[in-house]
C-alpha cells in the first residue's frame, strides 16, 4: 500500500506537541509493515530545513515544505507551506489513501483538493481538534465555513481517537458507519538510567523529602496549566514539575509562581528528550488538567510507561486510567484537582504503575494500531 501522510509538523518537531510524534511513530511502523510511506509537512520547530526536496527519514519520505510564516505556525498552528500545492497535485494519484492529520490548515486543504482532484481517497483525523469552543473560536468557525466544513464533508473516511471524539464527528453531521476509531499509541527506544534522573532532580533543584507531580504539554489556555497551578498553590508539602513550550500563556505561569512565591511549583519550559523522560521516571504522578479538546493525549501514555500514575480531568479523554486502576479521572475545577491528587499519593504508587505499564504495552503498540488502520484504509478504498 502507498500512504501519503500529511501533517503541519513532523518528527523531530517535538516541540510542536503530540500529532507530530503520533504522525511520526504510524509512518514509521508501516513502513517495517512493508508499505511504502511518504509524508507531507512543513519546516516548523525544524532547526535546520531541507527546502523542497524530499529527504529520508527513517525510511519515510518526507517533505518539509517552508512556511512562509513562522509566526503564524507558533501562534494559531496555521501552516502555509510554499510549494505544496503543486507537489500535492503531481504526486497525489501516486497514493493508494492520503491521511490528513487536523484539517484545519492550507496544508490540509492543498492535500484534500489534490486527493478530490486525482480520484484518491482521503481521511481526516482531527486528533481532538474538532471542537471549535476551544482555541481561536473565531478562527476555527471562519475556517470551517470557508474551508474545513468541505475538507470534512468530502472525506471518505474518519479517524477517532476514542467514543467522545466519534460523537464529535457525528455532532458535524458525518455518519458513524465512516467513523473508525483508532487508539493513540506510544513507543520509545530507551529509558533514563540512574545518573540521568539524579541529573535532572539536581539540575533543577528538587526536594527528595517531597512528593513530585508532573505536568508535560504544551503551555496552552485549553491545557489547564494555570488550573494546575491554582490547584496546587496552597500544597506546598507537594512539589510540582512544569514542562512544556509556550503556547500563550507561560507568562501567565511563571507571574502566578512568582508574585504568590509558589517555591514548590518549578516550570522549566521545553527541554530535551531525555531530561523529559527523567522527569517521568522521578515524578511520583502526573497530572493532565486538561479543560477541553484532547483526543487523547501521547502524554498520559508515556507517563503510564514509565509507571508513574495519572491523575486527568474528565476533559481529557482518558477514561481508561481509572478503568485499569493505573490512575484517577476528576473534574475541571481546581478544587477536584487538588483532592484528586492528594487521593492518588495516599494509593499504593508502585502497584499502579505496573498497572499502567501493562496497559499501554499491550493496548497502546504501534503493530496493532498499524494492522487497525491498515484494515480501515482497505475498506475505505474498496467503497471508493
């Protein structure tokens, strides 16, 4: 099968949050299933950008088309890619299925036109980005009506991370006998040893005698980080690790730390790959405050990996912690967020995190996912 995989970001854009790291781990897994996968992107958080040509990576094909506004990709996550247009046009009847990752940017629209204008078929997965009650409302309601509400329409098929974002699509009109839903999934290759996870408690200067809750994500209004932190602001027996890049509000964060003097509460921005899996392996749980519009987030499973239990809002759509004992769902409100977490850390940590551990090596692999969407591209294709 030849799979064109579209997406505004791309390994190793990490920075830019979970769709570039989900995009990155599905492409490279059909290609050791034997397809043949090529990706369509564009330079943001790319240090050092190839241009237009296609490079290889890891086996994919990929473009990393420059954007004619960096800004514009940082702030309203609006790709606008020169050249895709045109390389879409050519190339897209070169595929067997062209999947477009979040819909609402001109990437997408290039890639769902170029898709129509060659017969191929094409499926959208919005990876919790549907609602437009979240984010840029007024942006997203512009874009729906000049552009996304066609780009959905048109699509011969879905992509649902879990039963909420199914209902989602359903609330937009589409059947659910085009809905599939497919689980998120998680890889890595490593886990910190000893001295990196000393490392990291050093670096930053935290308190062995205290209790660690941990947060990664992105800084953003719909994250809840500031929830987060008025929730754990009079807990200061408890400490809290931030991590993640600014999305608009880290301001806000570091001025509450600062002007309450939360000593216990450390946000240290966006930092490597290995210093982030330290921080997991350290943290005793994690936390995900989510306010509204998750899929369900790369976070909470590479938190369940390293065995460190969650605590998650119902908002983010990961219901299935509570169900295998590895974690607890709560409300919103920074009150529920803070009893939540107490409750967790008065559980057995340690029996939990083998729980969690479990759960997302055998629910959550990548073969698996990969055979899934596999069978829903061929009957995809097949009604095409």
């Amino acid at each position: 099968m030849k799979v064109l995989h579209v997406s505004n970001c791309y390994k190793p854009a990490w920075e830019s949050g979970g769709v570039a790291r989900y995009a990155a781990n599905l492409a490279e897994q059909f290609v050791t299933e034997g397809h043949n996968v090529t990706v369509f992107t564009t330079d943001a958080y790319i240090d050092d950008p190839p241009g237009h040509r296609p490079v290889d990576i890891d086996g994919v094909e990929t473009y990393y088309f420059p954007n004619l506004s960096t800004t514009a990709i940082r702030s309203l996550n609006l790709a606008s890619p020169r050249g895709a247009a045109s390389t879409l046009i050519k190339r897209a009847g070169e595929f067997d299925m062209v999947h477009i990752h979040e819909h609402r940017s001109p990437l997408a629209a290039m890639a769902a036109y170029g898709a129509l204008l060659t017969e191929t078929p094409y499926v959208v997965q919005p990876h919790g980005s549907l609602p437009t009650e979240t984010g840029n409302m007024l942006l997203k309601r512009m874009w729906d009506t000049a552009v996304g509400n066609s780009i959905l329409k048109r699509a011969d098929g879905y992509i649902a991370l879990q039963g909420a974002e199914v209902e989602q699509f359903q609330r937009k009109g589409i059947a659910k006998r085009d809905i599939f839903t497919i689980r998120n999934g998680f890889s890595i290759n490593n886990s910190p040893n000893a001295i990196q996870v000393k490392t990291f408690k050093e670096n930053y200067g935290l308190d062995s005698d205290r209790a660690t809750l941990l947060y990664v994500g992105r800084i953003a209004q719909r994250k809840g980080v500031q929830t987060l932190v008025e929730a754990l602001s009079p807990v200061d027996d408890v400490q809290c690790v931030i991590i993640g890049p600014d999305f608009g509000v880290a301001d806000e964060i570091e001025t509450l730390i600062s002007d309450n003097e939360l000593d216990h509460i450390h946000y240290l921005g966006f930092i490597s790959e290995e210093m982030k899996h330290a921080a997991y392996t350290y943290a005793d749980a994690f936390v995900l405050p989510t306010q509204a519009g998750e899929g369900l987030p790369t976070t909470a499973l590479e938190a369940l990996f390293f065995r460190t239990p969650v605590v998650a809002t119902q908002a983010a759509n990961v219901e299935f912690i509570e169900q295998n004992d590895c974690g607890i769902i709560t409300s919103e409100s920074a009150v529920e967020i803070r009893n939540a977490c107490r409750k967790l850390l008065e559980k057995d940590l340690h029996a939990m995190g083998e729980r969690g551990r479990n759960v997302v090596q055998n629910q959550y692999n990548w073969h698996g996912i990969a055979q899934e969407l596999e069978q829903a591209y061929s009957e995809i294709i097949e009604k095409h």
